[in-house]
C-alpha cells in the first residue's frame, strides 16, 4: 500500500507542477488539433470516452459469470465489493475536489485559441472520468494475481479501457494531461482507505453469506453500467 500511496503522492505533485507551469498543458492541447480534427479519430476518442467505464464493468461481469461455475475463480468475489466501494469513494471525492480546485477547463481558459469538442461545464481538474475509469480498473489490477494467460488478458483489457478513457480526454480537448494524472492519482490515493473498509466489510461474512452478497453485487454493477451507458 505505500508504493500506491507514493505514486498517488508523484501523481498529484506532477499534476499541480505542470497546472502552475501552464505551458506543457497547453502544448500537447495544442498539438493534438489535427487529430482532434479528424472525425475518425474523434470518434474513437468518443466511443473510448463513453463506453471505456461500461466495457470495464462490463468485464467484471462476465468474469463473475464464468466465477459462478468455476470454483478457482472464486476468491476473485471479494474484489466486488472493493469494487463498488473505490468507485463510491473516488468519484464524489474527485468531484468535490474538482469543485474545490475550480480549474477552468481548456475550452473556457483557452476561448478560442484551442478546439475542444466537449463542452462540459464542470471544473478541469481532477478528470472525473479518469478518476473513475481507473478506480473501476485498480482493484482487479492490484489484488488479482495473473498467473494464466486468462487472468493476463483481462488484466489488459481493463488497463487498456481504463487507459483509452484517460488519452481520450486529453485528444479531445476536455481535459489536460494534468488533469488527467491527478484523476489516476485521486483513484490510487482512496485505495488503502477504500481496501481497509472493504477488509472490515469481508470479516464479518462467512461463505454463505458472501455467495449471497456476491449477487446483490452483481446486480449493482449491472446498474452501474446502465447508468454509465446512458449518462
């Protein structure tokens, strides 16, 4: 856990670093207009902004579902409920302190001068959806060993979504790069919180009652990924 919480540590002093040196933020903006430009690649950036959160979800689910059947899967159940907590935690967290910060985003700071296809009207800095898509991804890429190729692919697939989410941001315009290591950051530094609530959580349930509670689980992450779908 303090190897998370150091890098969480690096993440947010590199982040307020380049917001108060302005100039490396505003470059790679600036740098990436043509791509931005391009309606394939912001299409793509769209679709990975959207849906990179319901895919990694969405993965989550079926590896709960091959769980169901498959006994050695089962130790993964506990990573539900941390899951749930981290995107709990995280994302409000995030979104206070975005409100705190009050960081304007690209296209109001820089009005004019850098095309940015998102007009949301919250605050830059931390990057909610960096925030969440990674706190969505941490718990299975921290807790869950790969040792088979299976457990590697799904590892990859959750770090490439969660990884898609956060380079969309920055291409198409709704966020710099600053405000995107501190969303990962913000999501790093609620883990050793998030998995000593968690750990509190599990003690109290014996087999039966976590086999229970692994289904109302599942149900929330359904509609989680429904909200995250339409939202």
């Amino acid at each position: 856990m303090a190897g998370v919480v150091a890098v969480a540590v690096v993440l947010w002093i590199s982040a307020v670093l380049l917001w108060v040196q302005a100039g490396f933020d505003r470059w790679v903006l600036a740098s990436l207009t043509a791509l931005r430009m391009n309606e394939l690649v912001a299409g793509l950036a769209h679709t990975a902004s959207h849906y990179g959160m319901p895919v990694i979800v969405l993965v989550y689910l079926v590896y709960l579902l091959f769980a169901f059947k498959l006994p050695r899967l089962r130790d993964a159940y506990r990573i539900y409920l941390l899951v749930i907590l981290i995107f709990g935690v995280a994302g409000p967290a995030g979104d206070f302190l975005k409100e705190a910060l009050d960081r304007p985003r690209p296209s109001v700071e820089y009005a004019g001068e850098i095309e940015a296809l998102p007009t949301a009207g919250t605050p830059a800095l931390p990057s909610g959806h960096a925030t969440k898509s990674v706190a969505l991804a941490l718990p299975f890429l921290l807790f869950v060993a790969a040792d088979d190729r299976w457990h590697k692919w799904v590892k990859t697939l959750l770090a490439a979504s969660a990884l898609s989410v956060c380079c969309s941001r920055v291409l198409l315009g709704a966020h710099y790069v600053s405000d995107v290591l501190a969303g990962i950051g913000m999501a790093l530094i609620c883990v050793p919180l998030v998995t000593l609530l968690t750990n509190k959580m599990l003690a109290r349930m014996n087999n039966r009652i976590l086999d229970r509670a692994v289904v109302v689980w599942a149900a929330i992450l359904v509609g989680l990924m429904l909200f995250l779908v339409a939202n």
